[in-house]
C-alpha cells in the first residue's frame, strides 16, 4: 500500500470533525443530554439489569481487537460500533433515528491501524472512552495517576455509565453488554467494584513482536496525523492516545517511571521507551492479579501467540470463561478468521533484542513466557 493511500486512513469526515468539537468543547451539556434520554427513556430500561459486562484490558496491539470483533459477532453481545460516535452520550435516540435513516451499502475498508482488519460503521470500536474523559479527564494526563481501584468513588459518571449500558442494551437488543478498552488495565479493581459478576479477558503477547507492532503503529500514525492533523483532534476527542503525534503513557502509579519513559520516546529511544511502558503496564496488571483473589478468578489471561496457533481451543475457553453459550458452527467460523500476522516481523539488532528482553523479562516471566518469549502452549488463566 503505497503512502498515499495510507493517508487517507486518516482523512475525518467534516461532520464528525465538527459534532465531534462541539462535544469535547460541551461536554457538561452532552451529559446533561445523556442523562435527559435516560429519563425519556426510563420505562424502556427501567426493569433490565447488566448481567455480567465482559471486558477486554489489555495494551494496544495485544489482540484486543480481533477478541473484540469476535465477541461482537455472539448473538448476545452488544458492543459500541463506529457508528454511535460522535454522539457516544446519548446512545439509544442516535441508533434509533439512525435504524430510520436509509442504509446505503458499505464496502469495508482497511481500518487505519494498515494491519488487514476491514470495517465498516456497523464494526465494533472502543468508544466508551469518551463517558471515562468527560467525567474524570485526568485519567488521559500522564502526570497522574489513572489508577482506579475498588476504594474509588464517582457516583456522577457511575449512574451515567450504567443507564448507558443499559441503552446500549436496550437498543441494540442483546443482553451481554462488552468493551474493548486499552486503559481499564489501571481500573480492573474499580470495575469489579461496579460489577461484582464482571469478567474480565486480558490479551497479553510476546514483548518482542509486541513492541515490533507498537513502533509500527507509532510510526505510522506520526506520519498519517504529519499530513492529517484533524486526526490529531479526533483521536483526541476519542480519548485514544495510544500512538501519533499526541502519544501519552498510561500512568499506573509510578510517576517517575512514567517521566523515563516519556524522555526515553522524546531522546528518540523508541525500543527502549516501549520496553519500558511493555514492562510497566504488565508488572502492573500481574500485581493486581496477585493482590486480588476475586478479580483473579473474574480474569482470564489471553495469550496472544495460543490464541494464533489454537484458534478454536482459546476461543473456547473465552466463552466459557465470559459465561457465554457456543451457537452451532461459531467456533469454526471464528477461527477461520484468526492467523498470526504475516504482514511484518520483528526487525531489531542484536542490540535492541537485549534491550527488549533485559527490560521486559521479568514482566514476561510473571505472564507466563518463557526467556525467549513462549507462551506456554495450552495455558490460560490468571498468572502473577
């Protein structure tokens, strides 16, 4: 794909652009809209309950998505689509005069990422994102700690986010509400809090193709934001600050390892930075799986490089573990879709190779990968 088709992945629509403004610049408007459909709509939600919310936690690249699009695939699950932003706060009214509107035929088309996922407005994506920004903005200031844990209390955004899986729900007439979302790796205790039936499905992979496909990311969308900068504005908006030209690490608590790891990216270090941020994130999720009995049992560690070699198997354990049944060829028929990427390798010296595993070894090791990077075939579960 030459450069110049590439840009166009990160072309925004001047609807969205513009909707998408006004709500990052209204924000408290957009609540108190999201909570007048609540109230117009109480006699639709008002007797449905959330019946444990599956959530997918891991670090960008991990195969968060391919599980995503997975599950949104299962008869029972709703999911967030590309199509319920920009107006992500008021769910049900926009799916439903969009149900009205006439469908036009849609040819999917090769997601921005460049990495063979084709979608479409009807895809599954992470906007949940947005009701987390709105109400507790700084979770996304790496000066901070995003770190929410079963002590944490929001009352405000904890009665929002819940009538909003209920619409969710509701509009989409499934019955197993689940989110993809990269940064509830520092929220998984406050979530079970919430949801004391919650399960929790954590993709973890190989630190050295992991990092390999981060700076791939990286790489591209400095280039793609380069030419495009309303990409810059709309990831902004989505609260996705995985890669670009306004990268952001996830603060787990520790501010000074979050500061290295920011200089390490400004110096121009990128193997070293992101050994650093692989280490960080996943020494943090092993601590909680460690800490916390309950969660643990809730959480079921997925392995990225398994769930390519044994795409049935590791599916299987997936439903299973999420409580969700098998309707007759699913299985089959998803893991036809499942493949190990072929459309890069890891191109690092043997320098940065050490860099890699010095770093991130013992993070690994924590997760269940051996010191060459193995996961260990037919194991899954939670790992400390």
């Amino acid at each position: 794909m030459t450069s110049g088709e590439r840009d166009d992945g990160f072309t925004v629509a001047r609807w969205i652009d513009r909707l998408g403004g006004h709500m990052a610049r209204h924000r408290p408007l957009w609540i108190r809209l999201g909570n007048l459909e609540t109230r117009l709509v109480g006699g639709i939600i008002g007797e449905m309950e959330i019946d444990r919310p599956i959530y997918i936690a891991g670090l960008a690249r991990s195969g968060t998505t391919i599980l995503l699009e997975t599950l949104a695939r299962h008869p029972a699950v709703a999911t967030h689509r590309y199509r319920d932003f920009p107006p992500v706060f008021t769910p049900y009214l926009w799916n439903r005069w969009l149900d009205f509107m006439p469908r036009r035929d849609e040819t999917p088309h090769e997601r921005t990422h460049a990495d063979g996922i084709a979608v479409t407005s009807e895809s599954p994506e992470a906007f949940e994102e947005v009701l987390w920004a709105a109400f507790l903005p700084h979770l996304h200031d790496p000066a901070a700690s995003a770190v929410l844990d079963r002590n944490a209390h929001h009352p405000g955004f904890e009665a929002f986010y819940r009538a909003h899986i209920l619409k969710l729900l509701a509009v989409r007439k499934r019955s197993r509400y689940t989110a993809k979302g990269n940064y509830n790796v520092t929220r998984l205790g406050y979530l079970h809090r919430l949801f004391p039936d919650a399960r929790f499905l954590i993709p973890v992979r190989d630190p050295v193709w992991h990092i390999a496909s981060l700076m791939k990311q990286q790489a591209l969308f400095t280039r793609g934001q380069g030419r495009h900068p309303e990409a810059v504005r709309h990831l902004r908006r989505v609260s996705h600050f995985e890669f670009g030209l306004d990268r952001r690490p996830i603060n787990t608590g520790n501010a000074e390892a979050v500061r290295e790891i920011t200089r390490l990216w400004d110096a121009g270090e990128e193997v070293a930075g992101w050994a650093r941020y692989w280490a960080l994130v996943h020494d943090h999720i092993a601590d909680r799986l460690r800490d916390d009995a309950a969660l643990r049992e809730a959480s079921l560690v997925v392995h990225y490089e398994n769930l390519c070699r044994e795409p049935r198997r590791v599916l299987g354990d997936v439903l299973a573990h999420a409580g969700l049944d098998t309707p007759s060829g699913f299985l089959e028929a998803e893991a036809r879709r499942i493949h190990a990427p072929g459309y890069y390798r890891p191109q690092f010296t043997p320098e940065e190779l050490a860099v890699v595993r010095h770093e991130t070894g013992a993070a690994a090791a924590r997760l269940g990968y051996d010191e060459d990077g193995r996961s260990p075939a037919g194991a899954s579960g939670a790992m400390a």
